[in-house]
C-alpha cells in the first residue's frame, strides 16, 4: 500500500507556508530525500500560486486540494481544483535566448514545472482542473 495524504487549500497566499511544512512532514515521514522534496515544493509553490490568482475570478474563498502520494521509487502529486478550465501544459513554451525586454509575459513558471518534474499530465474532468506531477526519487 503506498501511503497518501491530502491538503485541502483556500484561495490565499499565506497557504503556501502551510504547503510547504506539509510537503517537509510528508517527505521526512516517508524518507524521500530533501532534494526531492524542495522541487516538489517548487513547482507545486508555482502551480498553487497560479490557481489562486487566476482558478477563481469571483473574488471569493475557494477551496482545492493538492494529493501526495509515495509510490516505489517516486512521489505523485495531484492538484484538484474547480476554477475556471485551464491546461497550463497548453501554454507555448518562453523564448529563453530573447532579451527581457522583448519576452512575453508568463510561461516561465510552468516551463519550470516541465523541466523539474520526470512526468506532469493535466486533464478536466467533471468540472475539475487535475493536474498531475511526478518526481522520481533520486536516493533514500
């Protein structure tokens, strides 16, 4: 049985600390070492970050829920959210070698997420955004 847990979030900056120190616990608990857990925490930083100032348009406190579960030799990471549809997977990747001043804002952030994960798939799915991530454990 792989051990899972699961962190319900509101639509509010100050939930990424909580995010953070939850991601630490189940890390340590599970022996998955700090590196592995510090791009987690990353990316999983970035994508929660977006659904709060985007998912939910309205104004008002919403709530979603980030699954982490240890299987074998990875960590798999499910954010469940029911803001507005969006595949951030869709999104053209930056043009890195352009000058700052002629980049397009946004991109980067999920050019991180593509680039630090080993998988990340998205679907919508009964009203819900499931964006998935996975990172392979590189010891313990």
């Amino acid at each position: 049985m792989n051990p899972t847990s699961t962190l319900t979030l509101t639509n509010d900056l100050s939930e990424l600390a909580r995010l953070a120190q939850w991601l630490t616990t189940f890390g340590q608990g599970q022996g998955i070492e700090e590196k592995t857990i510090h791009f987690l925490n990353l990316a999983l930083d970035e994508l929660v970050t977006n659904i709060i100032h985007y998912a939910y348009p309205d104004g008002q406190t919403h709530s979603f829920t980030l699954e982490l579960r240890r299987a074998d030799d990875r960590v798999e990471a499910e954010l469940i959210d029911d803001g507005i549809p969006f595949n951030p997977l869709e999104a053209p990747e930056p043009d890195l070698d352009a000058d700052l001043d002629s980049r397009r804002i946004g991109g980067l952030g999920i050019h991180f997420v593509r680039q630090t994960m080993d998988e990340v798939s998205y679907r919508f799915e009964r009203g819900q955004n499931r964006l998935r991530l996975v990172k392979r454990c590189t010891g313990a």
